[in-house]
C-alpha cells in the first residue's frame, strides 16, 4: 500500500478472470495509492483483461476489488466509472461518427462540475486537440485519436486512470509527449493511474510502482526504481 | 364540409404514407442512432391497435364515448411501451441476430396471439364497433379529419426526433450503438439507455396502431403481416437511416408511390388492384432494400457524418 495516508485506494485480492470460461488472471494481487503504477508484460501477459477487468467490462471469475474501501466487485461499468475510475482502452477509445468536441462532451455526461470548465482543461492539457474540436475523431490520425481518448477519460474527472498500452503503434514524437503527459496528469491533477505498456523503459521512468504479469500471474510487484533488468527478461520469459 | 374535390382513396392513401412515416421516424432512432435493427415493428403497432381495440370495443364503460376512446388509446400506448420494456429487457444484451429474431419472434406471437384468442379479439374474423371520437358528417370528413390528427402526432414525432437528434441523448445514442462497453466505461448505463429508446420507441408504434385502427375501424389480422414492418424499413434505409428527414422523404417514395400514384393516378385494369399490385408492391419494397443496400447504403440523403468518414478512409 502506497497511498500516504496508508490505505490504497484501490485493493483488489485473487483477481481470476478471463473470456469464455478461458482463465487470463490466475489470482491477482493489487493495491494501488496515489502513485503512477506501470503494469508490464509480453504479449499475452493479461495487461489488457486486468485494466479491462478493473473497469468493470469483463466478469470476474473469483476475487474481490474495493475502491476507496467500497466493495465494487459486483457494479456494473458505468457505475464504478460514476466512482471515479476512467478508462482508456488500447483500441476503439474513441467514438468515431461523434466529432472531438461530441466525443469529449460525452466523456463530461457524469460529474457535477462544469462541461465547459473540464474541455477548458483538457485543452490546455492536450493544446492540439483544440484546432480539432469540429473534426470527426474516426478521421484522425492514430496519436490524436489516443489524446482524445485520454481527454475523454479525464473528462469525467476520475480519481483514478487505467491506460491501457496508450503509445503502442505510435512515433516515438508522440510516444514521448505521452509518457509527459502521464506524468502531468498525475502531478498537476492528482489522479492516479495505472498504466499497462509494453514499453518497459519509458514506463519505468514515470512509473512509482510496478507490476510484472506472467501468463496471467503476478511474476513481482515493487518499487519501479528496484526492478533490473534480469527480473524483467525473467517476467517477459526473454 | 364540401369534400368533393378530395377523392376517398387519396386520404387513405396520405394515411398510410403518414403512419409509415411515424413508424420509420420511430425505427429510425432504434436503427438509425442506437443501430437496433427492430424487425418486429409490426408487432408493437398490432398490440397497440389490438389492445386499444379490445379495450373499447369490449369494455362496458360507465362514462362518456369520448372518455372511453382516450382512455383506450391511452391503454393500448401504455401496453406497448410494456412490451417495448419486456422485449427490449429480453434482447439488449443480445448481438444483431439474436436482435433480429427476438423483434421477429415477438411479432409473430402478436400475430398468433390475434389469431387465436377469438373472443378478444375476433380472430381472423376480426374486431368491428371502433369510431371516431367526434362525428363531423360524413364518413369523408371524419376521414379527412383524423388524416389531419393523425399527420399532427406524426409530426411531433418528427419533432421529438429531431431534438433527440441534436440533444447530448442523441449523442449517446450514436455512442452506444458504436460501441457499448466503451460507452459503459465512461459512466452511462447503455442496458438502461437502450431499454427506455426501446420502450418509447414501441409505445410510439403502438399509438400509431391505434391511431390506424380507428382510420379502419375494423381490427383485421391481415395488418399485422410482416409488410408493415417492411413498408417501414424500406421507407427508412431508402430516405436515409441515420438522417432525421429519411423516413419523411422514403415514406412519400415507396408507400406514397404505391397508394397514392398508382392507387389514384395510373389507370391499371380494376382487377390488379386486389391481388397483383400488393404483391408487386412487396417484391419492388424487397428489391429496394437490396438495391439501396449495395450501392447507396446511406440512403438518399445519406449521412452526413459516415460519409466525411467513408471519405477520410478511402480518399476522395
């Protein structure tokens, strides 16, 4: 448990699930505070079912996930998004017949603050998006359909992020403004994040916390800054 | 009210272009922006028309005509935005063909239902005693008049589309028929979304059932064939799925054609009118769809958001 007053702000304890009966998380262990927490792995690790799991979009085959204590293992997505957690898949983040400005008022539907206050916000966050603001976000290019989806998360005001691999596929340029940007949201915002990626060196580096993921197991969890190079071969059976 | 310039068959025929207009209005937010391909549309109308019917004609109301035939109508909207809830509770979680059959199966077992429960509903017999709520002459004037209330609901209803269109609603409609669980994840119940669009979507269609039985005043199983489903998805995808006014401009194309132009304004031999024109009137509805389907998937007016899509993706 990291968070300063220490209790996590998230908990989750034996984390099974999978699709179709097909177990992908073998019992999974995560406490999560007010931190940058990098979950890392080869392809086929289960990065992606465990955010996705988090949010609430794939069914739990057994164990337990509370958020600021409250035991959501059981709500629906939309409601423990309505808590406070924001989801940014690896695909399809965006919707793309709704504009940047549709897609991001649609991400601004839950939270009592003003809209306009938050796309204010994210536009200062992300400057680019806002000469965008008209264009239908499935016409973008692959970097600023990512920002959008990422302002989109944010428009809801989480407390806490999952991104899921939000720089794969992209030009290092894009690459490193992200890993910025993960870094900025956490600082100047507060809001904690977990981010799943492929790319181990970059994550390390904005990254307090991290989890290596093993053919759905956790192969270890600890201080980003103490993971070598060896355990990480050893988690990507390199 | 001298009505002898209006031929008989032309307010019939405005009539049914105006209920299919309502009807593909209805879908076209189903459809259209939630992207629920709702093939029992018939089914909805047929248990609005019936329930409505059945509760006027066969209750022994204790006050006024006039109380009794809003009340019904009332009922028979109530009993399908029910059916809607039923339904739409049954299907949202299903993917397109188990959508499809679902929709289906639904406006069979109102077809079965009609059928068989004789003494409701008449059976194949049928359900006469339903009249207009007023008696303004003749029988050509109260037509003309409920053709007038009737093209006013349906407007609202346009109306009612046109906001849900430009409202954040509409918005998260498009959103929800996109993708769902993304849809989900940013705190919107899109099971809950879904099953309220389905629910006043078919309390809609029900209405417009009873507002037709009234115009024929005798409940006959032969309307709730499966044309009347299709007359209102040709209607649809022709004009435009995804566009407000593609049900208005499809309705006047297809049903329009068929019974007002060639019904009033083409001089065929009498006996087609019977029995050859509705049959090619559903093959040229079949072909449309096909038609349309391959090479204009847009409909008529097209999309304006799809196609700056189509366009980005493939140049041009």
């Amino acid at each position: 448990m990291s968070e300063a007053n220490g209790s996590a702000m998230l908990e989750v304890h034996g984390l099974r699930s999978g699709y179709h009966g097909v177990e992908v998380l073998k019992g999974i262990d995560l406490d999560v505070g007010a931190e940058v927490f990098a979950v890392l792995g080869a392809n086929g690790a289960g990065k992606t079912t465990l955010l996705a799991t988090l949010a609430r979009l794939i069914p739990l085959m057994a164990g337990t996930i509370h958020f600021h204590g409250e035991d959501v293992t059981r709500l629906p997505a939309f409601e423990t998004a309505a808590r406070g957690i924001g989801y940014v898949p690896q695909e399809k983040g965006v919707f793309p017949e709704l504009t940047v400005s549709e897609n991001l008022t649609i991400g601004g539907m839950i939270g009592r603050r003003s809209r306009e206050d938050r796309i204010a916000e994210v536009f200062e966050l992300f400057p680019d998006l806002a000469a965008l603001q008209g264009q239908l976000a499935g016409t973008l290019s692959g970097g600023e359909s990512r920002m959008v989806a990422c302002c989109r998360a944010l428009m809801q005001d989480p407390q806490l992020l999952l991104l899921d691999e939000p720089t794969a596929g992209l030009s290092p340029l894009y690459v490193d403004m992200f890993f910025e940007k993960i870094t900025e949201i956490h600082q100047t915002k507060g809001v904690s994040i977990i981010l799943a990626e492929q790319n181990a060196t970059k994550a390390l580096e904005v990254a307090d916390q991290v989890m290596v993921l093993s053919l759905g197991e956790a192969f270890a969890v600890m201080d980003a800054a103490q993971l070598t190079t060896d355990q990480l071969k050893e988690g990507y059976r390199i | 009210m001298n009505l002898d310039w209006l031929d008989a068959f032309l307010i019939s025929g405005l009539f049914s272009v105006v209920i299919i207009i309502g009807l593909g209005l209805l879908l076209h937010l189903q459809l259209g922006l939630a992207r629920i391909a709702n093939f029992g549309v018939v089914g909805f109308f047929g248990i609005g028309m019936y329930a409505f019917g059945v509760m006027f004609v066969k209750v022994d109301w204790p006050f006024s005509e006039v109380w009794a035939f809003f009340i019904s109508l009332a009922f028979g909207t109530l009993v399908a935005g029910l059916s809607g809830l039923l339904v739409g509770w049954l299907i949202a979680d299903l993917d397109e063909d188990g959508v499809l059959v679902g929709t289906l199966g639904f406006a069979t077992a109102v077809l079965i239902l009609a059928t068989t429960e004789q003494d409701l509903t008449g059976g194949a017999l049928g359900l006469g005693g339903l009249k207009f709520p007023y008696d303004i002459g003749s029988v050509k004037a109260n037509e003309f008049l409920w053709l007038i209330i009737v093209t006013t609901v349906v407007a609202l209803i346009l109306l009612y589309v046109g906001r849900v269109h430009r409202s954040p609603y509409g918005r998260l409609l498009i959103a929800v028929g996109a993708n769902e669980p993304l849809a989900r994840s940013l705190g919107k119940p899109a099971f809950r979304t879904k099953l309220w669009l389905f629910a006043v979507g078919s309390a809609g269609m029900g209405l417009l059932g009873a507002l037709f039985g009234v115009m024929v005043r005798f409940l006959d199983i032969s309307n709730l064939g499966i044309d009347v489903t299709l007359a209102a998805m040709v209607a649809l995808v022709l004009g435009g799925t995804a566009r407000v006014w593609g049900a208005v401009i499809g309705g006047f194309l297809t049903i329009g054609l068929f019974e007002i132009v060639v019904q009033s304004y083409i001089p065929f031999p009498q006996g087609w009118y019977g029995q050859a024109i509705p049959v090619v009137r559903q093959m040229v509805f079949g072909a449309t769809l096909i038609v349309v389907l391959l090479f204009r998937p847009l409909g008529i007016l097209g999309d304006m958001r799809r196609d700056k899509l189509m366009r980005s993706m493939h140049g041009g």
